[in-house]
C-alpha cells in the first residue's frame, strides 16, 4: 500500500528509533525528506546523514543524536503540523516560535524547507510542516 503522508512516515520513524535508542534509522528517499534532514542536521538535532541503496530501494540514513551516559535522545518531540487534509499556512510575521526559540519549526518556502529562524532571516513565510524540540 502507498504511504499517502510520507513526512509523517518520517517523523514517525524519528520518533520510534528516538525511544528504542537506535543509533540510525533508515527512511525512504525523497526530495523533500532530505530536505528535512537537511534542516534537522544544521539545526543540531542529528549527526548525519547519507543516501543508501539502488533505485526503488534507495534510502536516507539518520545517525540520531544522544547526550550522556543515559542516552537521553537530542529530538524529545516530532510534531507534524501541516497534514494532507489540512494544511496550516504561515506568512513571515506570523512564523510559530517552538518552545520560545529552543525548539524549531521546519517550514516549506518559495525558497526552499529551512526552519524558522532562516525563515525570519529570509523574510518567507509558506506551509509550516512539523515542530522539532
């Protein structure tokens, strides 16, 4: 069965690796997942990233971040905000704060998926797709 809400198949996949202290999880490719890694990496939530597999089978790797002895995962909370049935907009003054700045909102802009910060740097609004914190 097709996955109708790849973003959400992402953040999902985070979110279980996170609790299972896996050190990697592998999520389907796609421009716009790589996107998000991208911002996810940048931002400090995640080592790495790198690109796996042949064609159909092709895949991205996320080495997830953990601090102490613990193994207290860096990603606490993936929220997925825009969904396919309803979509949530925001223009440039509007941009959501996560958790008064320590947390970040990945936003999908005419100039490509950047949090929020960048968002505000850029003077962009656009299509607001999940909370990280």
């Amino acid at each position: 069965m097709a996955n109708t809400d790849p973003i959400s198949d992402m953040l999902t996949r985070i979110r279980n690796a996170c609790e299972k202290r896996h050190e990697t999880t592998n999520i389907p490719l796609s421009r716009m997942n790589r996107s998000i890694a991208k911002v996810l990496e940048r931002e400090g939530f995640i080592d790495q990233f790198s690109e796996a597999g042949e064609g159909v089978q092709k895949h991205l790797v996320l080495s997830l971040k953990y601090s102490g002895k613990q193994k207290v995962p860096t990603i606490r909370s993936v929220q997925r905000v825009s969904k396919p049935g309803l979509r949530i907009y925001s223009n440039r003054r509007d941009l959501p704060k996560v958790l008064g700045g320590l947390g970040v909102a990945i936003i999908s802009t005419s100039k490509g998926v950047m949090s929020d910060r960048d968002a505000r740097k850029e003077g962009v609004g656009g299509e607001v797709l999940c909370y990280v914190y």
